[in-house]
C-alpha cells in the first residue's frame, strides 16, 4: 500500500484546521452580528411599546374629555329647548306683550342685558342667557 507522503498529510491537516478556524471566526461575527441585531430589535420594540402606551393614556385622557364635552353639549341643548319653550309660552301669554318686543330687540342686538333687566322684570341669568340665544348672526360669527 502506498502512502502519501507525510508533508502532504501535514499540508492537508494545517489547511484543515485553517478552514475551521476561519469557519469558527465567521460562526463567532455572525453570532455576534445576531445579537447587536436583537438587542436593536428588542430595544425597538420596547420604545414602540412605551410610545403605543402614551398613545393609548392620550386617547383615553381625550375620551373622557369628548364625553364631557358631550354632556355638556346635552345639557345646554336641554337648557335652549327649555328656555325657548318659555320664551314661547311667555311670548304667548297676553299679559306679558313687552316680551316679544324685548325677544326681538335681543334678536336685533339693540338692547343690553341691564336693560333687560330693568325694563322687562328678567333675572340676569334669563336676560343673559335670552341674549347669548338671540344675538344677530354676525355677533356669533366673532365669538365662536
């Protein structure tokens, strides 16, 4: 039996041991590029979920907000259907005529709600309020 000769073992075995050691260090980055990628992942991930939780704590703090809105919203169309039913029946009524003329002058904005008061026998809530119902439309323009 023929032997190869024992330099080209030792050539075949060195350059055996050079692919593995360079196999190794390849298998080394790659593992180590792996983990700075998950840590950057897992770092992401963690401030998306910080953000997604001060996004949610924002819309439930405009939730709750929009709901006070609506109630308030609700309870001040009560009060105008309120208030118009007795600025209708009070209009209605024969022994109060000045106050169809003190609706129509709130209306026109030609009169002031210490006027209102003096003149027609209104609390100020009710000759305020009959103001902020009735003023002209341009008046409502540049307050809103």
């Amino acid at each position: 039996m023929n032997l190869p000769p024992l330099w080209l073992a030792g050539a075949s075995l060195i350059l055996g041991l050079i692919v593995l050691l360079v196999t190794l260090s390849l298998y080394r980055e790659l593992k180590r590029a792996q983990l700075t990628r998950e840590r950057w992942f897992q770092t992401q991930m963690e401030r998306l979920e910080r953000e997604h939780r001060g996004l949610e704590s924002a819309l439930a703090g405009f939730g709750r907000h929009i709901d006070q809105l609506d109630e308030r919203v609700d309870t001040l169309g009560e009060r105008i259907t309120q208030l118009n039913a007795r600025i209708d029946a009070v209009a209605a009524d024969d022994d109060q005529p000045g106050f169809g003329h003190a609706l129509r002058l709130a209306s026109q904005g030609r009169i002031s709600v210490d006027e209102l008061i003096e003149d027609f026998g209104l609390s100020e809530s009710e000759a305020r309020l009959l103001m902020q119902v009735n003023r002209p439309e341009e008046d409502r323009r540049f307050s809103s």
